[in-house]
C-alpha cells in the first residue's frame, strides 16, 4: 500500500472512531467547515463515501444514509490509490498541498469530543422488512408530512396575509392533529417507542437567538432543544411526530423571522447588530408563549372531542422526554439572554405578535440571510 493510499486509509480509521464518539456525517461535514476551509470539507466528503463501503446497506440506518446523499458523497475516483492525485486535480492543488489538507483533517477528527449516541453505528443497524401494518403507517405518516410541506410552500409563496395565514392555520391543526394521534396509537397498539433525537445546525450570525427560537419550538412540541454552541448544534429530543413539527417549524419561523427582521430595518438604527439580536431574541420569546398557548388548546380540544384520556398520554411523553433529556445530558447549564436595544425588542415582540401560526409556522424570504 501506497503512502497515499495508506493517508485514504487513516482517514477512513478516523471516521470509524468518530462514530464510536457519537458523531454522525451531517455534523462532521458542519464541523469540519467552521474548523477549516473548503478544501477539508471536500475531503471529508470523500472520505464518507468511500468507509461506507464497508458495511452492507442494511446494516446502515436511513438517516445515515440521507445524510450521505445530502452531502453528495460518492464514490466517483478510479481508484484507493489514484484517490489523492485524482482529488487534488479535481481541487486545483498541488499533491504536497493536499497532503496537508489530510493532516489538517485528521487532527480535527482526533480531537473529537464524545457526543450522545442517536442512532445504530453503521454496521449494526437492523433494517430488515417492515410488516404490512408498519409499511402503511409510514406511508400515511409521510403523505401528511407531505401535506404539510405543502401548505408551508403556499403559506411562504404568497404575497397576501390572509391567505398565508389560511394555509399556515390548516398546516398548524393537521400537525396537532398528527402528533395526538399518533400518540394514541401507539399506545392502543402497545408498542413500546421511546424518545429519540436530532441535530439541528446553528450558525452565525445571531446562533444565540436562532438557539433560543428552536428551544422554544421544541418545548412548544412536547421536545427539549440542548445547544452544544462550539459544535454549531441543537440536539433535539422527542417523540418521531414532534421531531418532525419540530424541524417543519423551525424552519418556517426563520424564514418569517427574517422577513419581518427586514421590514424593520429601514432605519439606520435598525440595521445594527444590535437591534437586530434583540429584535430576533424577543421575536423567538414571544413566538414561544404563543405556541405553547396554541400547543395547549389543540391538545385540550382533541381531548374533548375524544372519548379517550389523552391528556395524561401526552403528559406521560413529556416525562419520557424530559427523562431522556437529563440522562443524555446530565450537566445541562441554562444561561441567560442579555439584551441591550430596547426598540429592537420591542420591535421584535410587536412581529412575534404577528406572525402566523402555521404548521405552527411560516412566511417568505430566504433563511440563508439570517
């Protein structure tokens, strides 16, 4: 073996370790690019491709596997031991340069810290056949989720506010609807499902704002948001319903956050940090507040239209959650906000006020500016 196969190898060792400490691609691939350049994060990808080779694709979880295809990562070199100088070719660098990006790469996958493990290492996950009952929950699961994102799309597309407010308020009473449900069923079922989790990516500017909006999406969904702030995520905990609402939200409240943000900030003051943390602070509090008032009467009208208990399955998942969360994250620090600007909070809670609760959310504008 070639020193430059020998480099492909290490790196691939690396990511067998990384899973070991509870990493997972996608938050590789954001970590990688806040520690180095492009040119790291292009490696990295290859490198994904080519250790999950190694195990049979029954043996890796879907999520897994999503990640991996939002990455793009393929195995598209001749060869192991071509790999290098077809890659730096394809980067526009010298071999020597390359190299160095190998070693850059490998010291930040050895100085991993360990994370909670969400999911079955590749390799150990246990796919298999899905019963008839179980394939159809999964279809009906998706073709709602399906609805939902579509009502998001209207919702955020349109240039009216009553008609977004129309599509927002059916996408909020399906979500509701949904998660209620599928709590029932599963205990009517007697399948025994326990929380689980996802990572959310939180990036500069304002990370402390957008932490503090997912935080308040999650509880509003019966979830717990832990922010790892030097990592660049959110793990959300919860049940597969409300992961879901949790996820469809977030992203919706960023994009009418920012919209709003912009309407704001047509005078000087108004463009400033400043301004613009506290308003996107107090926005993200006030949206809170409104979504558990929501949260709370949906699930109190589905009880009462319903001859089952519900309200006590529902406060039973919220214990599991809570649970699940102090036994993940056992030294769990909560920090206060320190807001500076008066306007932009009080312009922040005056938007907040405003905005439609849709799949408990949305609105135009691209999240990227935020």
């Amino acid at each position: 073996m070639g020193e430059h196969e020998m480099t492909f190898e290490r790196l691939q060792q690396q990511l067998s370790r990384a899973w070991d400490r509870g990493w997972m691609p996608a938050d590789l691939i954001r970590f990688t690019g806040r520690q180095c350049d492009g040119h790291a994060v292009s490696m990295l990808v290859d490198v994904l491709a080519a250790e999950i080779r190694r195990y049979p694709a029954a043996t890796v979880e879907e999520r897994w596997e999503r990640q991996l295809s939002e990455a793009e990562a393929t195995v598209w070199w001749r060869s192991d031991e071509t790999w290098l100088d077809e890659w730096s070719d394809r980067e526009g660098i010298s071999v020597p340069t390359a190299l160095g990006v190998a070693t850059e790469l490998n010291s930040v996958l050895l100085q991993l810290p360990k994370l909670p493990r969400l999911c079955a290492l590749p390799g150990a996950a246990r796919r298999g056949s899905l019963g008839d009952d179980r394939l159809e929950r999964r279809a009906v699961d998706q073709r709602k989720l399906d609805k939902l994102r579509a009502l998001l799309a209207k919702a955020e597309s349109t240039s009216f506010p009553d008609e977004a407010e129309a599509y927002t308020a059916k996408a909020q009473e399906l979500m509701a609807r949904y998660s209620i449900d599928y709590a029932w069923l599963s205990v009517e079922s007697g399948s025994r499902e326990i929380p689980s989790g996802r990572r959310v990516g939180i990036d500069n500017p304002y990370e402390g704002a957008k932490a503090l909006l997912l935080n308040q999406v999650a509880g509003a969904n019966r979830c717990t948001a832990v922010w790892s702030r030097e990592l660049g995520f959110v793990t959300v905990l919860g049940f597969a319903p409300d992961l879901d609402a949790v996820e469809l939200l977030y992203t919706s409240l960023r994009v009418q956050a920012t919209t709003a943000m912009m309407r704001a900030g047509f005078r000087k003051e108004a463009r400033s940090k400043s301004f613009r943390r506290a308003f996107l602070t107090a926005y993200a509090g006030r949206i809170g507040q409104r979504l558990a008032d929501a949260a709370d009467a949906a699930s109190r009208a589905a009880a009462a239209q319903s001859s089952a208990d519900l309200l006590p399955v529902l406060a039973a998942r919220g214990d599991e959650v809570r649970e699940a969360t102090a036994e993940m994250f056992p030294q769990l620090v909560t920090r206060e906000v320190k807001i500076t600007n008066r306007a932009g909070w009080a312009s922040g809670v005056a938007a907040a006020d405003l905005a439609s609760l849709g799949v408990r959310q949305p609105v135009a504008a691209d999240p990227r500016s935020w």
